[in-house]
C-alpha cells in the first residue's frame, strides 16, 4: 500500500484520538525509517523516546526472533527465565531490589499508586492517601494516571476523577514544602518533564523533596518512564542527582521497541504488594522480556549510554548556538539526548518543515521542539539534524 491508500484506511476505520501526521513509516534501520512512499527520514523522535538502540538493532531483533521460537506467553502464575534476569539486571542497575512487570508507562504508574497508597495504609493506617505531582507533568492515560497528570487537557472530559490528587508548581521546594504533610502518601515526579516541555529538575529542589517526604513519612516516586535506560547519558536521570527514591516507573525504551514496563521498589516498600493485590496478564510475558533483557544490556555494556552523554552535550551546544541566531527562540534545555528548544511562536510550522526536508522531529506544548534521538546517534546525524534545522528555521525568522 502507499501512503495514501494507508492513510484513507486509517481515517475511515481508526478512532480520531490522536491528531495524526499524514506520513506512514513502514520500515526503520538505526536512526532512518522509510514512509509507505520510499522517502527517508532521520528519525529524531524514536517513537517517542522507544527506538533508543535506533530502529530493529540486531541484538533486540534476534532476541525476539529466538524467544517467539520457544515460548511466546505463558501465565504469571509461573515463573518465567527471561523475566527474573530481566528482573535482576535492572535491580543491579538502579539501586531497587524488586520489580513488577507491565505493559506500558500508564500501567507502571498506575501500579506505583497502588502500591503507595497501600504501603501508606498498612503503616500508617487510613487517611494517609494524598499523592502530589507536578504541573505540567505527564503520567499517562488511566484515568489514575490522568488524574496524577498535572495538566487539566488531558483530564477534561473524563471527570469523575479518581480522588486523593494534588499538584504543585515543578522545581519550586517552597510550594511543595506548603502542600507535604502527614496526609501525604507519596509525591511523584519526573526528574526531567518530558511531554511538560523538557523541564529539568534542580538538584536543590529534588534533594529537598526527598526530606520533605523523609520528614512526612512519604514515599518518592521517580517516573522515569521517558528519562529512563540511558536517555540522559546516565541510566536512570536520577543517577545525575545521585539520588535513590523509594520507587522507580520505567517503560519507553525498556524494551528496545517492544511493549513493556516496569515497576521497580526498595524491597520493604515492595513487600506491600501480597499474593493478589496487582497482577497483569501480558506483564513480563517472555518475549517481551528477551526483547528488554537484549535491549538493556546492549545500552550498558555497548557505550550507549556514553555516547547518550557525549552527542548530547555536542547537540545541546549546537542548539545554543543556533538559538543565538533567532529571536524568536526562547530557551534550549534538556539533559542527555532528551533536548528542547522552547520558542516564542508555534512549533507546529518548523517540524513540518523539518519533515518535508527528512528529518523527524516533535513538539511538545505546541511550543517547544523535542529532540529525542535513538541513543546510538552519530555525529554525522546529529549535524545533518543541526543543518536542516538551521535551514527550516531561517524561514520564520
Ligand atoms: C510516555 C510517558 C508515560 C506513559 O507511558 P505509556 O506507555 O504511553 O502509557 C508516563 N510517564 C512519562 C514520563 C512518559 O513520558
């Protein structure tokens, strides 16, 4: 099929829920994919922080292909190989002891909730169920995880909410000093707000969260489901903060491409969840753990993440100096190879743009462009992204 025969499919038998970009990939290798037409594009936008080995990497290609061989699903009532390494890699790799596996970010958010609120119930007793988030963060799509969302786009419409949410203002310790208390049961936050504009926490202000929730016997909630598995040039982004919360959400780029998510705990906070009290079918199924399994050790061992560090501290200078040539560009920020560039006017002209010239980028809060490239991008791609920008970008000056 070509891209317009998908497109027309699309637009006849798909619900409206997203606002689709008239182009349909149909094939990826490394940091390139290919619409239904043949045209190439550098994809800067890895399916939203997923495709962080670059598309179909051989290593998480043969994985899946030798697992679908031997065993696709069988039930969690049983224990599964590929799930208990996947399970100890990651606790090696982040300071937890435990994981419970899942789906997608949604799912690993909503699982950290209950847990919460159900630790904070058995040692605390009831009352204890307050969890603040921050403005402008993103959870996901349940309605938890809607509601933990603190932007009312994504809630309006869908009340009644689930209740027992607060949000605050994001890197402002006086604000969460004023909403923590002994009513709080967890406060969860992404170290850098991905979808919220690529904001990046103080260290001042994530330091001072964990004693107020120290202090307020509350846990802290570190989603990482965008930042996490190399993203920033570290691990975990809380790693450049050298800090451990009490719970870890990880989903994204977990699984090189495939869907999984996870949710990682501190064994006493883990111990909580008894026999019963959260399950999923498709969580941890075996293939999608060989996929994560071969995704996560090839970014530890295969200078992913270093390389993660340095193409993004060359990219974020890259994208200073070109700021410096327009007035209308506002900020740059980002950690690693999660970058922003927040602009005075919409960024809706400059991504199809970029699009007409092959590049693949997105933007978030209709005002800020989002970088995200696979994590193994080279310098070449990097500059060919730098060129086209510039070029597109002369257009709105
Ligand atoms: C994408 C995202 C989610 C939701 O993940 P899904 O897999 O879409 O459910 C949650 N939190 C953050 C920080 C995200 O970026």
């Amino acid at each position: 099929m070509n891209t317009k025969e998908i497109i027309e499919l699309g637009d006849k038998y798909l619900m409206h829920n997203v606002g689709r970009i008239p182009l349909a990939p149909v094939r990826g290798e490394g940091a390139l994919i290919w619409d239904a037409d043949g045209k190439e594009y550098l994809d800067f936008v890895s399916g939203i922080a997923v495709n962080s080995l670059g598309h179909c990497h051989p290593e998480v290609v043969g994985a899946i292909y030798r697992q679908a061989k031997k065993l696709i699903h069988c039930s969690n009532l049983y224990y599964i190989e590929p799930q208990v390494l996947l399970a100890k890699l990651l606790a090696e790799n982040t300071g937890m002891d435990k994981a419970f596996f899942c789906n997608s970010g949604a799912e690993a958010n909503e699982a950290a909730i209950k847990l919460a609120r159900k630790h904070a119930k058995l040692k605390y007793g009831p009352g204890k169920v307050e969890i603040i988030t921050a403005w402008q963060s993103f959870h996901g799509r349940t309605l938890a995880t809607i509601t933990a969302t603190g932007q009312l786009k994504y809630q309006q419409g869908f009340e009644p909410l689930p209740g027992g949410f607060r949000y605050v203002p994001f890197n402002d310790l006086s604000a969460m000093e004023q909403a923590v208390s002994p009513a709080t049961c967890a406060v969860m936050l992404e170290p850098v707000q991905g979808e919220g504009g690529v904001n990046v926490a103080s260290r001042y202000y994530l330091e001072g969260v964990k004693m107020l929730c120290r202090e307020n016997g509350a846990l802290l909630i570190f989603d990482e489901v965008q930042t996490g598995i190399g993203r920033t040039g570290r691990f975990l982004a809380c790693q450049h903060y050298e800090m451990t919360p009490d719970i870890i959400t990880l989903a994204k780029a977990l699984g090189g491409g495939f869907p999984i998510g996870a949710m990682l705990a501190a064994s006493d906070i883990a111990s909580t969840f008894q026999p019963g009290d959260h399950a999923s079918t498709f969580g941890g199924n075996p293939l999608a753990c060989a996929a994560a399994l071969a995704a996560v050790e090839e970014i530890l061992v295969g200078g992913v993440v270093q390389n993660a560090a340095a193409e993004g501290a060359y990219m974020y200078d890259k994208l200073v100096g070109l700021a410096g040539k327009y007035d209308y560009v506002k900020e740059v920020r980002g950690l690693g190879l999660l970058l922003g560039i927040e602009l005075a006017i919409e960024g809706k002209g400059i991504v199809n743009g970029c699009q007409e010239q092959g590049l693949l980028i997105n933007c978030v809060n209709n005002n800020v462009l989002r970088f995200i490239p696979p994590l193994t991008v080279t310098r070449q791609d990097v500059d060919r992204t730098i060129g086209i920008l510039e070029e597109v970008m002369d257009r709105f000056k």
